[in-house]
C-alpha cells in the first residue's frame, strides 16, 4: 500500500491532469465563452458556499477586503473569458502553449507586486519564450487571433496568481476563492445585460451535453480542483506543487492530439517553439528551487 506521500503525489498529478482537461471541455462546450465562464463561477460559487456550510468556516470579512477579492474575482473572470475564446478561435494547443508565457510575465510582475528586484535569468529566460512565441507565430500565423487572447489569458492568470499569493498570507484559501466567484458572477450578469442580448431564454437553453459538460468544469475542474491543491500541500511543499503544475500544458496537448487530431496536428514549427517555452518554464522553476535551497542551506550553517 502506497504510503499518504505518495498518495498526495498521485493526487496532485490527477489534479494537473484535470487542470489539462480544462481545455478539452473549453472545445467541446458549444456556448460562447462568456457564458461558459459565467455558468462554471455561478456552479463553482454555489458548490464552493456548500463546502463552507458543510466545515462551519467563518466567510467574513471587511468591506475593503471584500472589494480587493471582487477585484481578483474580475481578473480570472477575464482570464477564463480570453482562454476559452483562444480555444474557439484557434485550438488548445495553440491556448495551451500560449498559456505557458505566465512564467516570462511573472517575472515583471512579481518584482512590481513583492517590491524585490528583477532577476537577471529571468530576463534570459523571458527572451526564449518570446522566441518560443515567434517560432509558433511564424509557423501559425492564421491563428494569431487565439495566439494574441492565448497570451492575455496568461498575463491575466500571471497576475491573479501573484495577487491572490499576497491574499494567503492574510486570508484563508477557501474565503478568497468564494467571493472571487461571485465578483466574478456579479461582474459578467453585468456585462451580459449591457453589452450582449442579456439573459433571453436562448441563454439558459442549452444541450444536454453542454449542460454536463459544464458542470463537470465547475464542479471537478474547479470547486474540486481547487479544494484538492490545497489539501496537498500539507505533505508537498507549495514549490513542487508549481512546479508539477508547469505540467498542465503537456497533459493537455497530449490529450488534445489523442481526442481531436484532425485540428490538433500542428506543424513542426510550433512543436519546436512549444518544447522551447516549456523547457525554459521548468528551467526557470528548477532555477529557484536551486536558490531557495541555497538559502535555506546558509541560513541553516548560519545557525550552527
């Protein structure tokens, strides 16, 4: 029998594995992807106030608190909106590959947020993702409409993710997420009343199969997804968390060529590029692992 580390290390790569198959719903879902997102916050808000009721969790806070989580809440909004839009107007690989450029905006954004300096392989590192970048533009030029909304849902996710990073250190995981997904619900019924038809009966009927697809997406691949990354890292460490994460573009290509080849299928080109952004992702995860261990280590010699 498998002992509770081990457990935690094959439940955290099924939990990257679902975070791959996000992708996959995002092509099969037929509906817009407005409405996509505005369904999967609504269902994983309602399933995420459930778990908070079931555990007796206080959900309480200020209302300058509350204000920066709507805030949040509007930015992964806008990130879901651009990713499921990047799948519709080009494929998942292409989303997924662009998905990967987080790791070059991180490196301008962190230093902006935490107040430290830039450091100088990120730098280095930033400049092969863009060529990455250049190698499947070249190669995949009548996608550049799903290569542009591919990169503003990474810089999007970048900057939710280094936000939310300030949030934990204050809040608990569970709370910060709840009211992200009703901001974000309160902020996309607004934006559909005022600039698309509204909520028309046509919007609440859809396919048997969207309807179960959805809810898969809002329940497994968010609610669940979310409550079981935290629940891992009581025996994984948060950087082995991220850095198996970085695994979520592979996972969800490979499924991507396996479910849909005939649009799947890309050419040589964008597999280089593709290869040279998600190696330079884990260079740059394995970089400051080999940092931190480093400090952690003087500082222990320090100590003696």
């Amino acid at each position: 029998m498998p002992n509770a580390k081990t457990k935690n290390y094959l439940h955290l790569h099924f939990l990257v594995f679902i975070a791959g198959f996000t992708a996959i719903l995002g092509e099969l879902i037929s509906i817009g992807s407005t409405a996509l997102v505005w369904y999967r916050m609504l269902i994983a808000g309602v399933l995420m106030y459930g778990y908070i009721r079931f555990i007796k969790l206080k959900i309480r806070v200020d209302t300058k608190t509350k204000l920066k989580f709507f805030g949040a809440g509007i930015i992964i909004a806008l990130h879901w909106i651009t990713f499921f839009e990047a799948i519709n107007q080009s494929n998942v690989s292409i989303t997924l590959a662009m998905f990967s450029t987080g790791a070059f905006f991180a490196s301008f954004i962190e230093p902006l947020i935490y107040k430290r300096r830039i450091i100088w392989y990120e730098i280095i590192f930033g400049i092969i993702v863009v060529i990455g970048v250049f190698l499947i533009t070249q190669s995949e030029i009548k996608y550049i409409n799903g290569i542009l909304l591919g990169i503003s849902s990474a810089l999007f996710s970048t900057l939710f993710a280094v936000i939310n990073g300030r949030f934990i250190e204050v809040h608990q995981a569970t709370v910060i997420s709840f009211y992200e997904f009703i901001s974000g619900v309160v902020f996309l019924t607004l934006f559909i009343i005022i600039f698309q038809d509204g909520f028309s009966f046509e919007f609440f009927e859809l396919k048997t199969l969207d309807w179960i697809y959805i809810f898969i997406l809002a329940s497994v691949c968010t609610a669940y997804a979310f409550i079981g990354s935290v629940d891992v890292m009581r025996l994984i460490s948060p950087y082995t968390v991220i850095l198996t994460y970085n695994l979520e573009p592979i996972y969800g290509i490979a499924l991507a060529l396996l479910l849909f080849p005939e649009t799947e299928i890309m050419s040589t080109q964008f597999y280089y590029g593709a290869i040279l952004i998600l190696i330079t992702v884990l260079m740059d995860a394995l970089m400051k692992n080999y940092k931190r261990k480093k400090k952690t280590s003087s500082i222990g010699d320090k100590s003696i």
